[in-house]
C-alpha cells in the first residue's frame, strides 16, 4: 500500500548511545517532515525538508540531525540519547505547501532512551 | 499564547449524543486547517480539511471555520464508541517561515460511552 514507512517501530536506547530513524514515502511528495509527540503536547515539529536537497529546522531540533537521501527518503538521527529524548517519533510527508492535503503519517517509532 | 490551542479535555459524551471540539489560532493569515484523529497507539489520521468560512460538512463531522475570530470547530453528530480517540487541530501558516508547515493543538481526548 501507497503511503510512508517508517522503521523500527520500537526501540529502547542508553543514554549517550546514536541512532537513526529511518522513514520513506513512495507517493512522489517533495516535502518530509519529522514530529514527536509527548503526553499532553501534541506534536512538535522537529525538522522538515521542503525539497529534495533542503532541510531546515522546527521547532525542538536540538539534539538531532536529519538527512534528505532522495526525495523518497528522510532520516532522523540521535548523536547521543537522553532521557528527554524519549517520545514517539512520526514521519510524514505532503505535497509542496500541503495547503489542500495536509500530510500523511508513519506508523511512529516508540523510543526509550535509559 | 500557544499557536492553536484546544479546549481542554477530556471530553466525555453518551452515545448518540454530538461531540463538540474547539480550536483557536493565533496566526491571523492561517488559510488551511485539518482535524485529525489519533487512535490510542496509532498514528494521526486525517478526517477533514477546510478552507474558507462558514461549515463543511462530510457524514456524521462538520468542520467550521471562523476566520474573523480565528476559530475552528468540529461537531460529530450521532456519536459512536468506535469515535473514542484524541482529536488534533492543524492549522498550516501562510507564509514566512510558517509556509507549509502544520503546527498542532495538543489534542482533545474524546470518550463515546454506551
């Protein structure tokens, strides 16, 4: 089925240890976005990539760094976990803009960082 | 003041009954806004979108939007258990640094009882 994939779906970390967040969407959007979400606060945008080849930072960035393989694939990476970084991250993507189609959603990742 | 904000919740309603949710928004040139769904453990889906003034009607929800008091709403008339979930208000900004970009509400959390 068409849509945005994200993995891994689970994933317990020690603090100070890296990982990436892999996600990728197969509906030919430009624009890919990663969020996290935490009882009681919606979700925060943590990085965007409007385009193929851009990426620009939300509004909680510190702490991660995100690369725009293709225009199919956006990666979010934890150069050293921390306990505030536990949260579950979704991918999305959308057309340029969004403004009639709002985005499309991963499946999430639940991250727990020790 | 947040960017949206929700009425506070949780929202409890009988069966049958209409679920009434709130949104306000403090960027004054917002031109898109979405209600998603967010079942427990799942990611955001989207259930409606609307653009100019007035109500929007799709089944058994209706958005409505007031631009002049930067207002958003959705009903869900004849409300089911199957409706229990957290509802999220987006509203995507117009331009600057906001263009194409959701910023979320944090969520009402709705309870359909039998």
């Amino acid at each position: 089925n068409a849509g945005v994939t994200q993995t891994p779906k689970f994933q317990v970390l020690k603090t100070g240890q890296s990982m990436t967040l892999q996600c990728a969407q197969d509906m030919n959007h430009n624009s890919m976005y990663w969020y996290r979400q935490d009882p009681g606060m919606g979700l925060r945008l943590i990085y965007y990539s409007a385009s193929e080849g851009t990426t620009d930072k939300g509004e909680v960035p510190n702490g991660y760094n995100v690369s725009r393989l293709n225009k199919r694939e956006f990666s979010l990476r934890l150069e050293s976990a921390a306990p505030s970084q536990t949260s579950v991250y979704f991918c999305a993507s959308s057309e340029v803009g969004a403004k009639r189609t709002g985005y499309t959603f991963g499946s999430g990742t639940r991250l727990t960082v020790v | 003041q947040k960017e949206v904000e929700q009425n506070s919740g949780p929202l409890s309603v009988p069966e049958g009954a209409i679920a009434s949710l709130n949104c306000t928004y403090s960027d004054r040139v917002s031109q898109s806004f979405f209600w998603y769904r967010q079942y427990s453990g799942k990611s955001p889906e989207l259930i409606m979108s609307i653009y100019s003034n007035g109500d929007k009607e799709d089944g058994r929800f209706t958005a409505q939007l007031n631009k002049a008091s930067q207002y958003v709403s959705l009903l869900i008339r004849d409300s089911q258990p199957s409706d229990s979930a957290t509802y999220l208000c987006a509203v995507i900004g117009a331009g600057g640094t906001s263009y194409g970009k959701l910023t979320f509400g944090q969520g009402t959390i709705l309870t359909v009882h039998p």
